[in-house]
C-alpha cells in the first residue's frame, strides 16, 4: 500500500470523465456537492484537470468516439487513481450493448476499482460507494 | 383558408396523394424530384417551421418524411417520398433552403446512406469518420 | 486590446487533438467563429428501439437525457397514441401533466444553478439546487426514483398518485412557490446581473426562425410557441395558464422566461391536483395497429419530436427522435460569434444543453489555431468578469 494511496483517503481530489452519458449519474454527482450532501465537508473536491485527480470517475456508456478519449483520460492521470464507475451504463452498459455504436464496457477500457451501480445511483449511494473504497484502501474491512 | 386549403392550392399537383389520419396529422406524397421547390415554398412562403427529418429503410426502397410544423393550428404536416433506387438512393439537398437541414441530412447519409446532392459539406456527425464504408445502422440488412 | 487578459492556460488541457463539441475560435478577446461537433452522446437508440417491443422502448427513451427524462417517453407515447387512435383515461392525463410540469420546474431549477454557477454567482447555484431537493423527495415518494420515473406507457401511467400524497406535494409547491419569487428578485434586482445578461448572445427573432429553434430559446426571441398550446396533450387544455415570452433574445430574457416558467408550471400543478378525476390510470393496450404516429411534446428545452412507424407486431418499425437541443445548440453558431470570450461561457449555456456538452469545450487563437483554453477556463473567464463588474460598482458607489 503505497503512502501516497493511504494520504488520498484523507482528501479525495475526483475529476469527471463522462463517455456518453444520459447526464443524470453526473447531475447526481454535482448533487453531492450540493447543501444536502455537502461532500466537501469528507475533503472530496471535483477538479478540473485529471492531473490532479486521485480518483477518476466514469459515467455512461463507452462509444467509438469517448473510448480513447476516456483512454487517454486514464493515461494521463498521476498513478495510484482509482477508477470509480458510476451507474448501470458504465458498470455494464445496461441496455445499450447492443447498439451499433458500443464498442465494449468500461472496464475492458480502464480497470475499475469501484462499481456503483443504479440508473441513477443516489448520492446516498455514491457515498456508500466512496467509503467503501476508502476502507478498502485503507486496509480495514 | 386554413392551412389544408393553401398547402393544396400552392402545390397543386406536385401532390400526388393526401393522408389525412387526424386534423393534426397529415401527410402527403409527392415525387422525389420535386423536394426542394416543396420545401421553399412550405418554408418560405407558407412560414411552416421544419422540425425534422425521418428517413426509413423499406422493402419498396428508402422512404423520406419531411415533417414540417404549423404552430398557430398545431398540425404537422409530413412530407413523404419514396427514393426508389436503393443501391444508389440519391436526393437533393435541401440545407441551402435552412440551416438546420445541413445536420440532419448528414445524419440521414451516415445513418442510410442517402446522397444528398448539393450538400455543402456531407461528413460524419454522429459516428467517427473511420466507420466502415458501405455500413448504414439503420438500413435493415444491416447486421449489427 | 485596451487592457492585458491574463489567460488563465493552465493546467494545459491533455487532449489536444481531440474534436471537442464546442470549438470556439478568437481573435484577441472577440470570438469570430464556433465549431460544434456532436456525437458524443450517440448511443444508437433509434436502432435499439427496433428490436424492443413497445413498453420496453419508453424505458429506452427515457435514458436519452436525464433532465428530459420524462419528455422523451411523454412523447413517445403520444406518438404511439396518435398512431392506434388511443383513448388514455383522463386521471393519466392529469397525473402526466403533474409529473411532466414536476420536471419543467427541477430541470429550469437546474439550468438557473448552472447559469449562476458559470457568471460567479456559487451561492445560486447553492439555493437553485437546494431546491431541486423537495422535487427529487416528490418524484421519489410517487416513482420509486428521483430521476428516470419511468411513469409513461402506452395509453396510461404506470403509477397512481395516492391521495394522502397530494397534501405533502402542495407544501412543496408552497415552498417552491417562495424560492422562484425570490430568484425572480433576486436575478431582477441584482444590477451586476443584468449587465453581465443583458445585450449578451442575442439570438434576433429572425435568426430564431431561420434556426427553427424551440422552446424557451425561441421564446426568449420574441417567438410565440409553445406545444402545450399549440397542439394540446395530456390535461394542458383543461387548466389555466400562460405562454411567457420575451424580445430581446438575449441571455437575460432566456432567463426571464425560465423563471417565469416555474409559476406557470406551479399554477398547473396545483390546478390538477384539485381537478383530478378518480378513476382508472392505464387504457390496457394490447396490441398496435398498422400506421404512422408522431407525437410531440414541450419539454423544458422546446419541441420534442418523436415519430413511430408500426406494421401491427409489438415493435416499431422505425422510431424517429428529434430532442429540443438538436435545433437549439445549432444556433449557438450566430449568437456567440461576435460576442467576448468571457460571455461565451453563458451564451453557449443559455440555451440549455446537456451538461456534459459544455465539460468538451475549447477555445483556439484564429490565427494559430492554437488551443488556448478548455470549458473550466473559460466558466473561471467568465466568473472573473462578473467579479470585476462587481469591484467596479462597489467602488463607484463608495
């Protein structure tokens, strides 16, 4: 477990990556930041550049034209970044891996580290996700 | 005179039938040669504000529907044509008439295959540029 | 340039080759041309709708855009109505009516956040979607969801809005009824807002109608549409209430409308709560004749525009569908060209596109073609503004 990984459970830095979602997984995400979750206060901040991020989150279904986009998204990124996806289209693809313009799933783009699935997850829910990961990555169960 | 009366007056024959499913409902045929100078005038004469575009893969070859929109009544009046030729289905491009037509007619032609003749600027909108050639989503021999 | 723009270039976007959805080209601080790419969001559902059966492609449409979620299967299934002639019992129509005018006020809400968010105004953003939050708890107490509440289906509603539900939902349009007064005020009141929205991204009524643009973009110019008028479904012909509009085409009007457009979509609600009849919800279909069918709606973006074509088995034939942003954004190539780059952020948003759509954007220099900015750095371009507009008035006031 490298120290860096440990220190980011303190302070999460996320940046967004969308592939080509329907909007509302990341309506709930800026939700979070909103009065009611407020998760500012747990040291999450959303950054506008991946080179900050610690952790990466992708939401929506992958097509020809976000798939190396969201690549080099992830290339980009300071290792360790966990990968978060959030929602049934980018746990899965739900009901458009059958479309003509769906080349794969996120996780066959990007290893994955969390899944958080719903269609929209709620925020309760993305939190849930994030202290798992937390505790997950802090080594305690 | 409503809308019925001055679609059918200014067209005149160019019509070459009439389906009326409901007061709101209408749609009409007419020659595929003719689409332009039936566009301009229901646009630009008549004032109809064009919504969208349909264009769909059937047996008998591609058919078009122009779906133009009268707001005042609510009525939508629908355009219809058949492009026979399926292996080369072929029409004139109406985007030189509206703006708007310049996208949808690219979705058409990635989408169907549809050559739009005297379109500026026939590319990709909505898949890669490096999609396979000769591969039409919609077109309903297409293997997905 | 009469004074020095400090450009804030980094952190240097990583994607440079990429085709973004917004390229917007400068020459100093004017902008003199925009590229719009789209696709990104191109999932082929029209293709999948082929292969569902009808119920199952009000699921599917529903997931075209999260904040129209309703829209899209409203009219879809108005299509599919319109196409077998179809008597929906008239409780649905009601209960459609509540749930699509429910969404109006969140996804207004919405924008009216974002909008504060991208001219510096945090705490808008705050309060705006605040209070989105009692709407979301309602959408969730009648649904089961808070977004996607997939209350559509060919010749009803799948769920019933109990009666012991409808007094919660009245003390939330109360609560409601404040907060759009005081974003009313607070947005007309506020000097600083008015000259950051007032004369920017003018869309004239005649651009507006070449453009074919709808909705709440189109209404802002001076254009008189709106299809709950003009060609009535669900309860709209049964209550009361008015089309907003306004001339000016600018930013300040857009917003004008939306806010304005919440207290209609208040008084509609709460008229139906009190006429809805009791009885059934769903006509029971059970198959779907031969025909055409298009069906419309005016969700908060304008026009949506769907068209199904049956021949009499249990999935469409061809499915075509025209969301409001198709025809809106294209506009964006006249009302934000000859603008500055600090009110591009807000020009390109005031017509209400997809969230996403404005994280891909990028400003290039005319002459280098260089790429100089992403999204972030203009909306921190476009804060910068307001915050020296504001120093600006502090100072001549004291």
């Amino acid at each position: 477990m490298s120290i860096k990984l440990k220190a980011l459970t303190k302070s999460i830095w996320v940046f967004h990556a969308a592939c080509s979602p329907c909007n509302n997984c990341d309506i709930e995400i800026l939700d979070l930041l909103t009065p009611r979750y407020d998760i500012e206060r747990l040291g999450i901040v959303l950054v506008g550049s991946v080179r900050h991020a610690d952790a990466l989150l992708v939401t929506g279904v992958p097509n020809y034209k976000t798939k190396e986009r969201l690549k080099k998204i992830y290339d980009q990124a300071a290792k360790p970044c966990v990968v978060v996806a959030i929602g049934g289209c980018a746990c899965g693809r739900i009901m458009f891996r059958d479309s003509y313009n769906s080349p794969c799933a996120v996780d066959e783009i990007v290893p994955v580290d969390v899944y958080i699935p719903g269609c929209p997850p709620k925020p309760e829910a993305m939190i849930a996700g994030i202290a798992k990961l937390i505790k997950k990555v802090r080594g305690e169960k | 005179m409503s809308m019925v009366g001055e679609i059918k007056e200014k067209l005149g024959s160019k019509i070459t039938g009439w389906n009326e499913h409901s007061s709101k409902r209408i749609y009409f045929w007419i020659k595929p040669q003719d689409i332009k100078e039936v566009a301009g005038i229901l646009f630009n004469e008549l004032k109809l504000r064009f919504s969208i575009a349909t264009g769909q893969d059937t047996p008998k070859g591609i058919e078009m529907l122009y779906h133009f929109c009268y707001d005042k009544a609510g009525q939508v009046f629908s355009v219809c044509l058949l492009i026979e030729d399926k292996k080369n289905p072929r029409i004139d491009s109406i985007a030189s008439l509206f703006k708007g037509a310049e996208w949808i007619e690219r979705e058409i032609w990635e989408l169907l295959g549809v050559d739009f003749v005297g379109h500026p600027n026939l590319t990709h909108l909505l898949l890669i540029d490096e999609w396979p050639q000769g591969k039409y989503p919609l077109r309903h021999s297409h293997e997905s | 340039m009469s004074h020095k723009i400090v450009l804030p270039i980094g952190p240097y976007h990583p994607l440079q080759e990429e085709p973004e959805f917004f390229r917007l080209y400068v020459e100093g601080e004017k902008v003199v041309d925009i590229d719009i790419v789209i696709g990104y969001m191109h999932r082929g559902i029209e293709e999948l709708s082929e292969h569902k059966h009808f119920d199952q492609v009000a699921f599917l449409v529903e997931r075209i855009c999260g904040i129209c979620s309703t829209s899209h299967p409203f009219a879809y299934v108005n299509a599919v109505e319109d196409l077998g002639r179809i008597q929906v019992p008239e409780r649905a129509l009601y209960i459609r009516t509540v749930i699509a005018e429910m969404e109006r006020i969140h996804s207004h809400l919405l924008w009216l956040g974002l909008a504060g968010h991208f001219i510096g105004y945090n705490t808008v953003w705050m309060w705006a979607w605040k209070y989105r939050e009692p709407i979301l708890n309602m959408f969730e107490m009648i649904s089961g969801n808070r977004n996607h509440y997939a209350m559509m289906k060919v010749g009803g509603v799948r769920r019933d809005i109990k009666e012991e539900d409808i007094p919660a939902l009245k003390k939330v349009l109360d609560e409601l009824s404040g907060a759009v007064d005081m974003f009313k005020g607070a947005v007309m009141d506020d000097p600083v807002i008015q000259a950051r929205l007032k004369g920017v991204g003018i869309l004239t009524r005649q651009q507006a109608v070449d453009w074919c643009v709808v909705g709440p973009t189109a209404r802002a110019s001076g254009i008189n549409i709106d299809i709950r008028r003009d060609d009535p479904y669900g309860a709209y012909d049964k209550v009361d209430w008015n089309v907003i509009t306004e001339k000016d085409g600018d930013v300040f009007a857009k917003t004008i409308v939306r806010i304005l457009e919440m207290h209609e979509s208040i008084r509609i609600i709460r008229q139906c709560l009190d006429k809805m009849p009791k009885g059934e919800i769903d006509a029971d279909i059970k198959d779907v004749p031969p025909g055409d069918g298009i069906g419309r709606v005016e969700a908060p973006r304008g026009e949506c525009f769907h068209y199904v074509r049956s021949d009499g088995t249990n999935r469409p034939v061809r499915h075509k569908i025209r969301a409001p942003s198709y025809a809106n954004v294209a506009s964006n190539k006249v009302a934000a060209v000859g603008g500055t780059i600090s009110d591009a952020a807000i020009t390109l948003a005031a017509v209400d596109p997809c969230y996403c759509c404005t994280e891909r954007l990028a400003v290039l220099d005319r002459g280098t073609d260089k790429k100089i900015m992403n999204g972030w750095d203009l909306i921190k371009l476009s804060q910068e503004k307001t915050r020296r507009m504001q120093e600006a008035r502090n100072a001549a006031i004291k």
